[in-house]
C-alpha cells in the first residue's frame, strides 16, 4: 500500500507505481464513487458522439445555416436532417 496526499485543490497523486500497473496516462478519464469508507476511481472510455465526416457534415451545415436562424431539436430530428443534407 502507498500513502498519497490531498492536495489544496482537492488533488490527489496517483502513484507511479499504480500508473504503470494499470497503464493510465496523464488526462485519463475517471469515474469516482465512494463504497463504505473507500473512494473508487474507475478508468472510463469516452466515445465521440459523432463520428469525423458527421461533423464535417455540421460544419458544412453551420456555414450554410448561419444567419437564417433555422431551429432543429437534438436527438433523432437532429440526425434525420444530417442524413438529409449529406445526402
């Protein structure tokens, strides 16, 4: 076991050791959670919602949109229109 410190800003080091066991890298995301008396921080995966040509299609759709003030809800409306205008 190895003893770390909370730090001011309520940071914690994780030791080198625990780093290179379970091969995390600077920026890595976490989940925390507490159980009983331990705080648990799970490693998580955060997939981009919309794949590189989706969001080319956005930007392409921002340029033609911008200024004509044309409202789309999020959600299935939203990836209805990009199908439509990629199309």
């Amino acid at each position: 076991m190895t003893i770390t410190k909370l730090k001011a800003k309520n940071q914690v080091t994780i030791p080198s050791v625990i780093m290179k066991r379970l091969r995390l890298k600077p920026n890595e995301l976490f989940a925390v959670d507490v159980e009983g008396n331990y705080i648990k921080l799970i490693p998580v995966k955060v997939e981009p919602k919309y794949t590189a040509e989706e969001l080319k299609v956005i930007d392409k759709i921002v340029a033609q949109e911008k200024n004509k003030g044309k409202a789309v809800k999020a959600g299935k409306e939203f990836s209805d229109y990009l199908k439509k205008v990629s199309a």
